[in-house]
C-alpha cells in the first residue's frame, strides 16, 4: 500500500528497462562485431558446449550481431518478444560456457541475471512507450 502511488510509473519502468539493457547490449555487442573472424570464432566455439562444432566464425558473428541489433530492437521496443528469445538464447549459451569451463556460479552470474531481464521481457512485453505497442493499435 505504502509504494501504491509508484504504480502510475510502471510503464516508464519498463521503457528504462528496455533502453537501459539495450543500449547496454549495443555497447557490449559493437567489438564483438568489429572484432572480426578470430573474435567471431572464439565467441562460435561456446557453441561446441552445445554439440554444435561446425562453423564457429559464423555462429560468433551471429551472436555478436544478436547483441548489437537485438540491443538496438530492444531499446526501441520492435520486435520484443522474439529479440528477447534470441537474447536468452545468447545467455543460456554464455552460462553453458562458465560453468563448463568451471567458472562455477560466480562466474555465470551476470550472464544468468541478465537472461532473468530478457525472460522477464519475455513476459512483461514491451510496454506502451514501444514501438511494438504504436503497431499493434
């Protein structure tokens, strides 16, 4: 009852949210993707903890594009539902990667709490400052 009166921002909430954690992603993704094919590479071979060891240059570039682009399309709110998938795809596979190289908890930590953001997306949608919400009416 005591916070009730905050409820009136849960929107903006979700719109510092999603900017927040795409522009975060942008940052993060835009040396990966600049990085070229011996960064593409190493990011690819996470894949290999998954059973897939063909082509790891792409699937590296792949998941430094998902990063930057996704940051972007979150950040806007277009498409985010379905970025918000491939983005938990992404931290699923970072988590995989720490503890198989015994990172243990501690060092999947970030990847795990940033994938809980991207399922809570998930759910919560994009919210109505959103392009997803402007298209949708």
């Amino acid at each position: 009852m005591l916070f009730r009166r905050w409820d009136k921002y849960r929107e903006l909430g979700i719109l510092l949210l999603r900017v927040g954690i795409g522009l975060m992603f942008m940052y993060h993704g835009w040396p990966k993707i600049v990085g070229g094919t011996e960064t593409w590479v190493k990011l690819g071979m996470a894949m290999k903890f998954l059973g897939v060891s063909f082509a790891p240059a792409f699937w590296g570039f792949m998941s430094a594009v998902t990063e930057f682009i996704g940051g972007f399309l979150i950040a806007i709110g277009l498409l985010t539902r379905p970025v918000a998938m491939f983005l938990s795809f992404n931290m699923i596979v970072a988590v995989v990667l720490k503890f198989s190289s015994g990172a243990g908890l501690g060092g999947a930590s970030q990847a795990i709490e940033v994938g809980i953001v991207f399922l809570s997306l998930i759910l919560m949608g994009p919210g109505r400052y959103s392009i997803d919400e402007r298209l949708l009416r």
